[in-house]
C-alpha cells in the first residue's frame, strides 16, 4: 500500500473530524446501553404484574430490537473510525484497498473513515 496522498495539515483535520465522530457514536452508544438498561429494569418490574396486554409486549420487543440493532452498528462504525485511525498513524490514510490509488477529498469529508474510493465503490470493489 502507499503512503497517504495528503500533507500533515490536511490529516490532521481528517483526524480531528475522526475523533468528534468517535466522540459522538461514543456518546450515543451510552445512551442506548442506558436505554436498555432501563427497559431490561422496567421489564423486570412489570413482570410481577398480570396485567400485559399483548399489543404493549410486541412493541416493548419491538423496541428492544431496535436499540440493540442501533447499539451494534454504532459500535462498528466506531470500529470502522477506529481503523481509518489506525490508518492515519500507519501513514495509509486515504489510500483506497482495492485499488491502492487516492481516494478523493471530497469522499474522505463526507466518509472520512472510508476505506474504499468512488471507483472503486462503483465498480463493487468495496466488499
């Protein structure tokens, strides 16, 4: 792989858009986790009640299923940001992996952990 197309002003900006990101999927990871906290505790709580109505289980499942699909793909996008800053520390950072040329300006502000050029994207290279 080649070292990274850009000079240490323009990385250190991608870097410091990659940590905000991080920061805030972080912060959003708490929230959900205290979300589910909370409904496993009101959960529990209702259990020693006989009054369930069927229609508010399926929507508490429902729910449920939904903050942890949320919970998992925010953690791999903070995987995913993680690795674009490894990327940079390893001095790759803004090379594409399936066709080891530059990935755009552009691309990188709008999906600065990519790994993947738009060529590559278009021509289904980034699996």
């Amino acid at each position: 792989m080649k070292e990274s197309p850009f000079d240490q002003e323009t990385i250190q900006y991608f870097k410091d858009l990659l940590l905000n990101k991080r920061e805030e999927a972080q912060t959003q990871i708490d929230i959900l986790e205290d979300r589910i906290t909370n409904l496993d505790e009101a959960d529990d709580a209702d259990l020693s009640s006989f009054t369930h109505h069927l229609g508010d289980v399926g929507s508490e499942v429902e729910e449920d299923e939904m903050n942890f699909q949320l919970l998992e793909r925010t953690k791999k996008y903070v995987n995913e940001i993680n690795d674009a800053l490894e990327r940079i520390e390893n001095g790759t950072y803004g090379i594409c992996e399936a066709t080891g040329k530059p990935i755009e300006k552009g691309r990188l502000d709008a999906v600065p952990h990519t790994r993947f050029s738009m060529e590559a994207k278009e021509k289904g290279l980034d699996k």
